[in-house]
C-alpha cells in the first residue's frame, strides 16, 4: 500500500504536470499566462492599481532573471507595458496592453472552461474545499522553505 506522503505527492506533481504542459495554455508558454493572468486579475479586482516586477516574482516563485525573460518575451509580443510611478520614478509598473487584452482572454477562457468542468466533476462544495486546501499546502510549503532558507526564488 502506498504511503500517504507518497500519494500526495504523486498527486500534486502529477497535477503540476497537467496544468503546466502546453495543453492547457497552448498559445503562451505558461510563466507568461501566469504573469498575465495575475496582471488580468489585479485589473479586474482593482483598477488603476498596477504591479511591480518584484511583486510579479513574489507572486509567481520565479527568480528576477526568470521573470525579466518573461517581461521581456511580453513586450517584444505587445501583451504588456511598463511606466514609471509617478510618485516614485524608481519603481516600474506594468500592466497588460487594452488592444491585446483579447489573446490572453481567450486563453483565459479556455482554463475557465478546464476549471468549470473540474468544478462540474467534483462539485462546488468539494471544488471549494479542494481550493482551500490547495492554498493552505502552498501557503505552508512557501513558509517552510523560507524559514528553513531553502526556498528558491529570490524577491
């Protein structure tokens, strides 16, 4: 019988593989509808506050060399800008570009709908559960490997 740390394991690499294969966001390599996506969302939830380069690493995992690739391929595609604060010439923002906004909401659309039968299969009470969770064992994981200086990302 498989042990319960192995099991969970199994599951979480084997879902990691799932959602990071090109099956999922075929049209732009994963950091990049990762960073999209968190520029998306922080549009909708609050416009007008935009995000940092740090912030974007710190949200993702990825290392800065990681993510000023990511920046960078984004850019050079017209998904996304960056200005300078204006209250603070030091810091850049960037946000997703309005003309091309309709790309990435198609990709959007298509892990929606990914989501939305994922969230049919199980329903939405174990779907909520199942998000919760999924939080919590990162939240945790994230706090584990920066107290034990293990973690691999730096911000």
């Amino acid at each position: 019988m498989e042990n319960l740390n192995e099991k969970l394991l199994n599951a979480w690499l084997t879902l990691s593989s799932v959602v990071n294969n090109e099956r999922i966001v075929s049209s732009i390599p994963f950091n990049e509808a990762h960073v999209c996506n968190l520029l998306y969302r922080q549009r909708m939830e609050n416009p007008g506050v935009f995000l940092t380069a740090t912030e974007l690493c710190a949200r993702t995992r990825m290392l800065k060399s990681q993510m000023n690739k990511v920046l960078a391929s984004l850019e050079r595609q017209n998904m996304i800008t960056r200005f300078r604060a204006p209250d603070d010439r030091r810091k850049a923002y960037i946000q997703l570009v309005e003309e091309n906004l309709p790309r990435f909401e198609a990709v959007h659309a298509r892990s929606i709908a990914l989501v939305d039968c994922a969230i049919r299969q199980l329903g939405a009470g174990s779907a909520q559960q199942l998000a919760e969770l999924l939080l919590r064992v990162a939240n945790y994981v994230d706090e584990t490997l920066q107290t034990s200086g293990e973690h691999g990302h730096n911000v």
